[in-house]
C-alpha cells in the first residue's frame, strides 16, 4: 500500500482502492466528479492518510460538523487538483463522547476548520496542534451551533 501512489485516480479506481483497503468503509454513491464515503471514526486517520499520500488528494476543502440531535457527525470535503475530483467523508460522532483524530497535520489547511468546529460543535479533535477557540472567548461552555443551545430569553 506504501509504495502505491495516483497521482490522478478515477472515481473507479478511487472507489476500487478504498474498497480494498478498506472494507469497513461505505461508498454511499457516486456522481459526476464526486465520491460520497462514511467511516467508523476509529478509521478516519488511517482513511484520510491514505486519500492523501495514495490517492493524491492535496486539499481539505472543508471540515465542518453537523448537529442531527441524536449525534453529531463530522464531514470532510478532500479535493484532487488534478481530477477535480472531490470525496466527501461523512463520520458520525456521538454526543456523550464527541473525539474524533485530527486531521490536521495531514493537511495544515483543516487546522482552522478543526477549530471552527469545535468552537461552534464541541467536537474534539484529538492530537490537534492548538485546538482553541477563533472567535469567542475562551470560558465560554456552550457550543452555539448546537440544537440544544437556546439564545437569551428563548425556553
């Protein structure tokens, strides 16, 4: 697996390659330009290393987080400059534990979407650089884009 490397994969290959060397991964569907994956989160690290140092896959366009009540879920957008090719990871995350690894030291462009989410979430990216709240303050003890956070003066 090491000494693999595309520079360029197809979805075909994209979906081939992890479908070997993955098998606890999903391929949820396939589009034009786009391969839709979910993980385990114990799986992420190794997945996301292997969709950039194998696949090619220079870029983490977005990590942002999702609140669906009953859990949380991480989703990663990974982009391949030479295909245009982009695969989205969708990992769920669960409320009373939400640690997930850092992808942060694999692409040095998540290190402020890792943040973002966890100041706006409470999803802990674990072996981030300097996972700190951006915007707010530091003591703050509440994630606004939470369902279950309530404005002032709401009940």
């Amino acid at each position: 697996m090491a000494d693999e490397f595309f520079e360029s994969p197809s979805i075909d290959d994209i979906v081939s390659l992890i479908g070997k060397n993955f098998p606890d991964v999903t391929v949820r569907k396939t589009g034009v330009r786009r391969v839709y994956l979910s993980c385990e989160r114990a799986t992420i690290h190794k997945l996301c290393k292997y969709v950039h140092d194998v696949l090619n896959f220079e870029q983490a366009s977005s990590v942002c987080g999702v609140d669906w009540v009953e859990h949380m879920q991480v989703v990663y957008h990974l982009s391949n400059y030479f295909t245009g090719i982009m695969i989205e990871i969708t990992v769920n995350v669960p409320n009373d534990d939400p640690h997930i690894d850092s992808v942060a030291l694999i692409w040095e462009g998540a290190d402020w979407h890792e943040r973002e989410t966890y100041e706006l979430f409470g999803i802990i990216f674990d072996g981030h650089p300097k996972l700190e709240r951006l915007l707010t303050p530091q003591n703050y003890e509440f994630f606004p884009f939470r369902k279950s956070y309530k404005l002032r003066g709401q009940e």
